[in-house]
C-alpha cells in the first residue's frame, strides 16, 4: 500500500517546482489542528519574503518526529537527499572544527526543509560567501520572569534610538513568544567577536537609559524583573528563529517582522502560520529592502572601547564556549561568594 503523498507546487526564481510531501495529514500544531501540509503551503506563501529574511545563510533546522511537542533535534549538516537546487556551505564552530550546513536559495529549499519534518528555521547573521562576517547586528531582547512582551516594547523603542545614534538603521520582529529581536543590516567587515562587542556596547547604553527596565546580567540570579538583553546570540553558532520562521509553541506563531508604527499596539499571538500569509498580501514586507543601505559598527566599537577603558571589560560566553581573552569567571555569583 502506498504511504500517504501530497505535492506542493512552488515558485520560485527558476520558475514552479513541485514539492513531494509524505504524512501530509500529520498534525504538527495539536490545539489549532495545523498540519504538515498546511505548513509546506503557509511557507511557499511567505516564499519570497522567507528567502529574503533567511536566504543566502547558514541555517540550522529544528525538526521534530511528530508534533511540536514530541522528540526535537537540531540539524546542522544538510539532511540527505537533498535536491540539486538545495545546496551547503563550510562554516566554524566556536570549537574549531568545521561542518557544512544547509543554504536556502529559493522557496522550494525551504518546503523541501518542511518535508525533512522542519518546523523552525535558525539562520546566521552572515552570508554563504562569507560565514565569518555577519551582515547583520541581532540584538534579543528578553523578557525575565515578571516582565512580559509588553516591557519589550519601550525597550524595542529605545533600542532604535541608540542604534540610529550610532549611525544604524534598526528593524524589529516578534520572537513570537515573549520577546523581541532588533536587527539592523551591517556591512560585512568585522568578525564575530567585534559585532559581540558592538552589541554589548548598545546593550550597555540601552541599560544606562532604562536601569530599572534593562539588563545585561548574565547570571539569571542578577537580572531581578527585567527585560535582558541577551549579547551571547551574537556569538558565532548563536542564531534565534527566522524572520518568518514557525515557532514550535502551542498557537504556531511565527516570528514575524512589523513595522515600528504597529509595535505599540502588536501582539504576538495574532501573528500565526493561519493569518501570516494574509498580512503579507495585506500589508506588504516590513523588511522589504532591509539590506539596501547597511550601515557599520564603528561608532559602536568606539563605544565598546570607551567602556572597556572605564573598566566594564568582556562578559560570559556561553558556557560550551572555550575560554575567551579577558572574560571574567564562568562561576554563578551566589557560589563564588559562597566559596570565598
């Protein structure tokens, strides 16, 4: 017997290509009942404005067996199979060692993902042709215990006002849960380690302005009710959901771009794999265009190099990070004190 197919037919830059999905039934979203198939046609409807956020990277795919609670993975080599239009690029891991990892060049590579049971796509902040220097500033800005999406939202703003003083145009989208990412495009000069810095010295300042709202304590302990701004996903290997990415959360929300005039009033749960597509044809790409006057990270390192010259020096790496040139110890500030 014949296991259970559907096709989806994909536009794309070489023209429509059709897309085998098996298990098309199998529901991946339990409580709106969105399926494995609903979700190749929700991406090849956000296509183009997909490959435009997410294209032309390194990606990473979360992909899950059954549905968006059951057993998850990471994958990072490309899966096998793939078809000739899917293609992989070489990159670093903070280790050392080297690995290829998949590219999206066109809507199909990203339903093809789908059916290889994707459901979040994690992309780089560099491009193929160059995986050591991102093109993009990604700044998460991360409600704590006690805060919600709605303390984001002033951060968010304030967030644009210190970029746009350090000579940078910021964009914002949803995580699609509680928080907030900013992105402002960047031209690709620098490696990894100077866009950490350029973003913990916008971080600091942001900080400055909203003591009492902003964050840039590592220890959870130290955060108090908060919104963090998490520095370390600007790290090498540190990506957060695409724009336009699924989220494996109990409504499929998606990570979704807006525009600075809706943040006040946005909500993330209105931004769905159901309703995404229509908003789309509705209200166009807030990023459309994102990248057409990137801007660079000069002013910010001048910062960076300010606050180092008064003492506030490198912060933690993620602890599966080797040991960094200046960092301070990876030891939770409760047990240091505990021990001394």
């Amino acid at each position: 017997m014949a296991s259970e197919q559907a096709h989806v037919a994909v536009s794309g830059p070489h023209g429509p290509r059709d897309i085998r999905i098996s298990s098309p039934g199998r529901v991946l979203w339990p409580e709106p009942g969105i399926t494995k198939l609903d979700l190749a046609h929700y991406v090849a409807d956000v296509g183009e404005a997909f490959v435009a956020a997410n294209g032309d990277r390194p990606v990473s795919l979360q992909r899950f067996s059954d549905t968006i609670d059951g057993e998850q993975f990471f994958s990072k080599n490309p899966p096998k199979g793939a078809p000739d239009f899917v293609r992989s690029v070489t990159v670093v891991y903070p280790s050392g060692r080297s690995h290829p990892q998949l590219v999206i060049d066109e809507p199909a590579a990203a339903v093809w993902a789908v059916q290889m049971n994707t459901v979040v796509f994690h992309p780089w902040a560099s491009r193929a042709g160059d995986p050591d220097k991102p093109d993009e500033l990604r700044i998460d800005l991360d409600p704590q215990p006690g805060t919600g999406f709605e303390d984001a939202i002033p951060a968010a703003q304030e967030l644009r006002s210190v970029l746009s003083e350090a000579g940078l145009t910021a964009f914002v989208k949803t995580s699609g849960n509680r928080g907030l990412h900013v992105f402002a495009p960047i031209e690709p000069t620098h490696e990894f380690l100077d866009v950490r810095h350029a973003v913990i010295a916008a971080a600091r300042e942001l900080e400055r302005r909203m003591p009492d709202k902003i964050t840039t304590a590592w220890w959870k302990e130290e955060r108090g009710t908060r919104v963090f701004v998490d520095f370390n996903q600007a790290n090498r290997d540190r990506t957060m959901a695409g724009a336009y990415s699924p989220r494996a959360l109990p409504e499929a929300q998606v990570s979704c771009p807006v525009r600075w005039d809706e943040l006040e009033a946005a909500d993330p749960k209105n931004y769905t794999v159901a309703t995404v597509p229509g908003r789309l044809k509705t209200t166009g790409d807030p990023w459309a265009g994102m990248h057409s006057r990137p801007g660079t990270i000069d002013a910010l390192l001048g910062w960076w190099e300010r606050d180092a010259a008064a003492g506030l020096g490198e912060l933690p790496f993620p602890p599966d990070f080797p040991k960094m040139p200046g960092e301070p110890p990876r030891v939770q500030p409760s047990r240091a004190r505990n021990k001394s």
